[in-house]
C-alpha cells in the first residue's frame, strides 16, 4: 500500500497519503526517519560501547538497529498519520 503510493501512485483523483494535504508526505517521514535515526544509532553505539567495551560489538549492535528501527519509525508514523485524534480539523 505505502510502497504502491511512493512509487506509483495509481489513481491520482483518490486521497493517499502522498496528497492529503493534511498529513505528511511519504518522502517527509523517510527524510524524518533516517535524521533521528542518525542520533539514536550513535547514542546505541556509544551505550553499546560502555556496556560491553568493545567497540567493535558496539558497532554491530548500532548498525541492526539503525535498520530495524528506522523501518519501525516510518510504519509507526505513517499509522500515526491516520489517525485523527490530536490534529487540528481546520487545517
């Protein structure tokens, strides 16, 4: 569905996320996700490397979870999006 909206966006007459003006873009959240996951992949590095002492480890955990995570975030706000509970409806 989401994959379908990104790269084809089939019926351009029917609202998606892609152009419901109140909602974010695909583009927007991927932009999102991959910025905060930047500062949370460091902060896991730097906890990982505290922990267990070694760098290398430390790396290894940073980087399953730099992926993990970010794929997480971009479903998690996407959900979100749908949902409008806290929006304001005058938008």
């Amino acid at each position: 569905m989401i994959t379908e909206q990104l790269i084809l966006n089939k019926n351009p007459d029917k609202k998606t996320f892609a152009t419901d003006s109140k909602s974010e873009k695909p583009k927007r959240s991927i932009v999102k996700s991959l910025s905060w996951r930047i500062i949370g992949t460091v902060d896991t590095i730097l906890i990982s490397w505290l922990v267990t002492g070694t760098l290398t480890v430390a790396f290894s955990i940073g980087t399953v979870e730099l992926f993990t995570k970010m794929i997480l975030y971009f479903f998690h706000e996407r959900i979100w999006n749908t949902i409008n509970w806290g929006k304001n409806s005058k938008l």
